[in-house]
C-alpha cells in the first residue's frame, strides 16, 4: 500500500489496526482515551487572556523583568 496516497480514512483505519496488533484492545482503549478533540473557541477565548498592550510595551516589561 503506498501511504502517499492513503486517504484521511484510510490512514485512520491502518492505525487504529496497528494500535490494536502492536499494544491490543485494552491498551489500545487506554492509549486512545489520551485524546479528545477539546472545547470552546480558542480564537475567541484567547482575546480574554491576552492584553491590550503594544508591542513596545511588551517589550519594555520583559527588559525591566531581565534586570537583576
């Protein structure tokens, strides 16, 4: 099988086979339970957390923090 041109399926049904040969079903739950896709808009959100500071602002801050 060339895995150039291997389809999203595909790759995702050859791995999950693999997973399941190399560490089978138990570890293979395990190992996958590991990940999830994640919540919420990150693109949105991150305006919260970042500030309204410029660039020279920023700049300034990390200098100051560097000085003994």
């Amino acid at each position: 099988m060339n895995n150039d041109y291997m389809t999203l399926n595909e790759i995702r049904v050859l791995g999950f086979e693999t997973l399941l040969r190399e560490l089978g079903p138990v570890a293979t739950i395990r190992f996958m339970q590991q990940y999830e896709s994640g919540r919420g808009n990150y693109t949105r959100d991150r305006h919260k957390w970042l500030t309204k500071k410029s660039v020279k602002e920023l700049a300034q801050e990390i200098t100051k923090e560097k000085k003994p």
